[in-house]
C-alpha cells in the first residue's frame, strides 16, 4: 500500500468541525496521526489552494446492471462517482431482477470490486419485485450486504405494507428510504402542477401527492419508532413537516437533490426532456424551502438522484420520455453555484451534507479524516472554471440539463482506502 503525503490543503472535516490548513499523511491506506513525519513517501500531491475532505458519499445511485446496461453499468457507474468526488455510493435496487434476495445484493458488490473504482454499498428492495405487497427478506438483504432499504422510484402506497416494513428494519437497525409521493395523484403527470403546466397544456404533478405521501410516513415512523428516509424531497410543505417531527423526536430525516436547487418548472418550457425529473421542478417558493432546510439542519443529505437513460430513451415526447438525469459528476459545482456562491452555505455545511450525513443514514463508518479511519479522501477545487460538456462524462448516459453550463468547483482527485482513483 503506497504511502501518500497530501500537502497544504484546507482540510475540512465536519466529523469533528475540523477547518485547517495543514498536511495530511496516509499510511497502509488509513489516516495517519496529525504531525505524522514520513520518510520518502511514495507519492505526495500538492494541495495549495484546494480542499480536502472526507471521500463524499452519495446514498442512492441507480446503476442500472443487472438488466438495463444500455443505460449504465456498475463499471461506468463508479467511474462517474470518482470523477464526481464520491469514494462510496448506495446502489438502488432497481434493477432487473430487482435487488430482493441475498444473491442480487451480493452479485452488486461482486461487480463493484471488479470495477474497482469506488466502494458500492447495495441498499437492498423493501418488497418482492418492488410490487409493494409482500416484504422482501429483509435479514437476508443485510447478510448480502444491504445497508438500508428502498422501492426505489415505487411509492409503497399500501400503509400496512409500510408499516410492517418499517418495523422490520427497525429491528434491523436498518432505514427505509422511501419516495413519498400519492401515485393516483401524479399518473401520467409530467412537470409541477402549477402555472406553467396549465400554460403548456402538460398534465401536473400538485404538491400535495408528495405532502401527503410525507405526513402518512412520518405518521407511521412515530407509531413504530423506526427510522424513515424521505427521498427528494421538493415542497415547501414538506420541508415544514418533516421539521416538525424532528422536533418531536420522530426518527425521520430527507434529503434534497442539486437541480431541484437549481432549477424551476419554468425551464420546461423548453419542452427539453432532461429537465423531466421526478418528483418535479417546482417554483421559487419551494427552492426558497429547501435551502432553508439544509441551513438549519433539517435535510441533513444532499443525493444527486443519477438516473441514467441511453440516449433513445431520452429522444421521446416529452410525456413519453421517462424521469431523470444523471447527476454524479456535477453535484459539486451545482452545488457550489446555488449553496456555496450564494452564501446560503459553508463549505462546512455543504461537505457534512455530503458525507456525515449520508454516513449516518446508511450506517457506514466513513465519512470522516480521523486518525485511524479508512483513506477516503477527495480533493476540490472551489474556484476553477469550467463548462460542462456531457460528452466527457464517464457516465455512459449523457441526460443532463447542465450541459453546456459554465460553472466553478469541482472534484481534481478521489482516493478510496488511499489509492487515487481519480
């Protein structure tokens, strides 16, 4: 394992409120003590003027293999993620066959050790074949190496079906990251409900479904005293509620994507299916919620939500084209331009959202540039300036409304357990 000195960094590690300049030393692929004097390191890389932090973690990532690796495999998957600065990632079960057995979960990390880019944890399907009607099995998942559990984009509109769930992963010590949302209320819809659906005669997605679908799951998680996870979230509403709970001492927390940040429902104008996502773009108001949300703590994660889609699957009408952009490689400067430049956040606060509190959710011990703690370490640039051009992502799907866009900061080097990766 080599020995690596990274130099003159400001190392920023909101595990321990930690902001400083000064050297860090990796040794046997772990974090050396402060003060660590190395002879002849092996490499040493010249950190002036970047940031150094924990290795960032992205809780839920759609890989697509098995089944849909016209879209993404796990290989270009995690190539993405490094080149995006993210050292661990949650892989949706999604998939087909869907990720409910043992077998599934483990042939998710088989294939992330062969890619060898960066660590893949399997988060494991809360029902058979996501059909919400029957659990999976739940203890099996875990020994298959899920970390927590989820239906992916399938709302579970079955209360009891979620309640037993959440009882069962509670005894597991496990969450269930749910995307709340009514199904009836947003079928067949296509953007926010809202002034611009009724002006571009497009079928609306209200508010409500996800407001609803957000108070039943708080509901249940104080009833079972389970831990609940509520994805993407994007309403004003919510953002309230969800604040609420937590005040009462309901185990629930959220999380909010970059482009529900960045963008409106005003950009569907331009009838550009990569700005389809779901649950969808909404107004100023609720952006005006959701930063408000991360500023006092009460969305604790920020997920790219990578949804990719091969190009003939994006080449639809708009009303046939299905949700979702890939976002792992530029989650930072998204969030550099709407969170950081804004003064909305600090790099303290924007980082811990990116790795203590997606390490907390999924119950991993990284996270964190503790002596002794596995060397996940990535390095930010946060002034330079670049465009960004879908046509280099590693990804192997190009859906992305950012394309184009000139924007600063991004991740220049990935390390997992103290290799570079990136």
């Amino acid at each position: 394992m080599p020995t690596l000195v990274i130099r003159g960094g400001r190392i920023i590690d909101p595990a321990h409120q930690r902001d400083e300049f000064m050297d860090l030393t990796v040794v046997d692929g772990r974090i050396a003590a402060a003060g660590t004097v190395v002879d002849s390191p092996d490499e040493i890389i010249d950190a002036t003027g970047l940031i150094v932090c924990p290795g960032l973690i992205d809780a839920r990532v759609s890989l697509r293999e098995p089944g849909f690796d016209e879209d993404e495999t796990i290989e270009s998957g995690t190539a993405a993620a490094v080149a995006g600065g993210f050292t661990t990632i949650g892989c949706m079960p999604d998939t087909e066959p869907v990720v409910d057995t043992r077998a599934s979960a483990e042939f998710v990390t088989l294939q992330a050790e062969r890619a060898d880019n960066c660590r893949v944890v399997p988060l494991g399907a809360v029902t058979k074949q996501h059909a919400g009607e029957e659990l999976a099995e739940m203890a099996r998942l875990i020994d298959g190496g899920a970390v927590a559990f989820t239906d992916g984009k399938r709302p579970i509109a079955n209360s009891e079906v979620m309640r037993r769930a959440l009882q069962y992963a509670g005894m597991l010590n496990r969450a269930v990251l749910h995307h709340p949302q009514v199904p009836e209320l947003v079928a067949d819809g296509v953007m926010h409900d809202g002034f611009y659906s009724t002006k571009l005669g497009l079928r609306g997605m209200p508010a409500a479904a996800e407001e609803i679908m957000v108070r039943r799951d708080i509901a249940l998680a104080e009833l079972s005293g389970s831990r609940i996870h509520l994805m993407g979230v994007s309403s004003k509403n919510s953002v309230d509620e969800i604040r609420q709970a937590q005040q009462r001492g309901v185990a629930v927390t959220a999380d909010v994507t970059p482009h529900h940040l960045a963008l409106t429902d005003a950009c569907l104008e331009s009838f550009d299916a990569n700005y389809k996502v779901d649950p969808p773009l909404r107004t100023r108001e609720h952006i005006d919620a959701l930063i408000d949300g991360l500023q006092d703590g009460t969305l604790d994660v920020i997920c790219s939500d990578h949804q990719p889609y091969s190009q003939e699957k994006k080449d639809l009408e708009i009303d046939l084209v299905p949700f979702g952009i890939v976002g792992l490689e530029t989650v930072i400067p998204i969030c550099v331009e709407t969170l950081i430049e804004s003064g909305h956040l600090t790099w303290m606060q924007l980082i811990s959202r990116l790795t203590t509190g997606p390490a907390r959710l999924l119950g991993l011990e990284s996270g964190t540039l503790s002596p002794g703690a596995v060397a996940d370490v990535t390095l930010i640039d946060p002034s330079t300036e670049w465009t960004i051009d879908a046509s280099e992502f590693r990804s192997r799907s190009r859906n992305t409304p950012f394309d184009g866009r000139k924007v600063r900061g991004r991740a220049v080097g990935t390390i997992v357990g103290g290799r570079r990766r990136y």
